[in-house]
C-alpha cells in the first residue's frame, strides 16, 4: 500500500465523521424562543443567543419571499414528485409512452473479401502518401539545414531514412500483389 493513502485514507474517514457530527448536533433551523422573543433557558450561551431572533418581524426580514409573478409548486403526495401548473402559453408536454416499440436498424452488410485486388488498392494509396511524406520531410530538412538548425536536420534526416525504408518495403509488397491481383481477375 502506498504511504499516501496510509496517511489520506484515515483523513477522509475522520473528515467524514466529523462532518456527520456537525450535522447531526448543529441546530439547522430557527432557535426556540419563548412568546416574549428570549430563549427559553439561561443556560444558552452568548453565542447562540446573539444569533438568535427576537421578534417575528426579523424572521420574516431574514425568510426570503416568494416570486409573485413565479407558480407556486405543488407537492403530489402520491410520489413526491413536484408538479407545476401550466401557465398561459405554455406547450403541454406528450405523455411519455412506457413501453415503446424497439427500433427496426437495417441489415448490416457483410464484410467484402479483402481480395488480392482490394489489397493491392490499399497499398497503392498508403504509398502515394508515403511518397508525398518523403517529399514533405526532404523539404523540412533542407530548410532546415539552410537556417543552420542542426538539430532539426539531423532528427528530419533520420526520420526521412526511416521513411525511405517502409517505402521501400511497399514498394516491394505493392510488386507481389501486383501479380496476385492480376491472377485473381484471370481466374474469375
């Protein structure tokens, strides 16, 4: 086990209960007051009286108000779902279907053969773009050199060999497929 987590693993749990504790013993609403606007006990500390409220005028000073030109929300008591009213001008949504038909999807195709010829297609695109490539780094490294940038030259050079190599190497497969393609299209 990682020494991070023998030290943040017993962290989180502590925060967690001591964020549980707080819920659970922090008062979360309004002190209890008596009709005369004090706390009902002296034993209250000074903190807690400070913060308490002592006339009916400061707790609705404190409640925020409702928005008049909001609908009020209603609480169905079926599902505890909220419902609002709908208002003039409002779209009445569709009711949702519960089980609706499962889409139709078209036939996939089956997959062609990769054929000879198919391949021989293949190839002979990847090494016109590796033609273009060779082209394109031959380029870089020549301005490379002419800007006196060594570095970059010498990186352009060695990844311009590596792409001579493979296309080298297409061309050969390009030559082999050649042959089996055009044997493929005598047969048929």
């Amino acid at each position: 086990m990682n020494n991070r987590f023998r030290f943040l693993l017993p962290l989180g749990a502590a925060l967690l209960l001591g964020a549980a504790l707080m819920l659970h013993f922090l008062p979360t609403g309004p002190q209890p007051t008596t009709p005369g606007g004090t706390p009902p006990s002296p034993s209250v500390s000074a903190a807690s009286t400070s913060t308490a409220v002592s006339t009916p005028a400061a707790v609705r000073a404190q409640r925020p108000e409702p928005m008049k030109s909001a609908p009020q929300a209603m609480v169905s008591e079926g599902r505890g779902a909220t419902v609002v009213p709908i208002g003039p001008g409002d779209v009445v949504p569709e009711p949702e279907v519960a089980n609706p038909l499962p889409q139709q999807n078209e036939p996939i195709e089956p997959e062609k053969p990769q054929t000879a010829e198919w391949k021989h297609g293949k190839l002979v695109r990847i090494t016109e773009l590796m033609a273009r490539d060779v082209e394109r780094l031959e380029e870089e490294r020549q301005a490379a050199e002419a800007s006196g940038n060594k570095e970059e030259a010498k990186r352009l050079a060695v990844q311009l060999s590596r792409h001579r190599a493979r296309l080298e190497r297409l061309h050969e497969q390009k030559a082999a497929l050649t042959g089996q393609a055009s044997h493929e299209k005598v047969t048929q």
